[in-house]
C-alpha cells in the first residue's frame, strides 16, 4: 500500500520527528494539533476557545491539503490539560460538525506539548 505524507504551509510545521498527516488506503490521519500560529509559529496564549478554533483551523487546513473535508472526518481523540475546559472545547468542536459528527474520545492529560490545554488529532476517509 503507498502512502503519501501531507505538508502544507497553512498550518504549523511539524515540531518533532512526525508528518503533518498521512494518506494511506483512502484513510488520512492527522498528527494531534495544538494551537500554534502557522503563521508566527508562536503558541496562542488566549483562552480554551480560541485555542480550540486554531487547533480546528489547522486541521482543517491539513485536511484540505489532503484531498478531503472536514465531513470526511470518521475519528477524532481531544486531550485536555483540563477537563474542566470539556464544555467550552465541545462548543467550538460542536461547530464544525453540525451534522453527521465523527466518533470521538476525549481524556485528560497531565501534560500536552508545550503546556498547552488542548490537542486534537483525526482519522479522515475518502474514497
């Protein structure tokens, strides 16, 4: 089975020894994403909202880059630093799945990638 790995400039550059996302079989699987700024590669130091959208955005960027939308999305797993911020995370997430939402996992986390409170990966399909 080929697989192709999937860079694109719209969201963070990897920050260790993994790909963006990887297409293989029809399935595209996305690296968790945490709420850096593509574009200043700076981590957003704002509330659980706003950090949620910018792990949201990249995402959909990196499954754009894919091929695939965000409807194609079949699994997502939500780590928290804070479980508390469950609600909040849910709202935003909430709002790019009005219909039809992937199966999902939500755990907290003593701790994510450079302190942050919030980091989402994804499974995708298409076929």
């Amino acid at each position: 089975m080929a697989r192709e790995i999937i860079v694109t400039n719209d969201a963070p550059k990897a920050i260790g020894p993994y790909s963006q996302a990887v297409k293989a079989g029809g399935m595209v699987f996305i690296s968790g994403q945490i709420p850096i700024d593509p574009k200043t590669g700076l981590v957003a130091q704002s509330d659980i909202k706003t950090q949620t959208k910018l792990v949201m955005e990249n995402a959909k960027a990196i499954i754009a880059s894919a091929g695939c939308a965000m409807s194609d999305i079949v699994k997502a797993t939500i780590y928290l630093k804070n479980m508390s911020d469950f609600a909040a995370v849910n709202e935003v997430y909430g709002g790019y799945f009005p219909v039809d939402p992937p199966a999902r996992a939500t755990v907290e986390v003593s701790r994510l990638p450079k302190d942050v409170a919030v980091e989402i990966d994804f499974i995708a399909c298409k076929e």
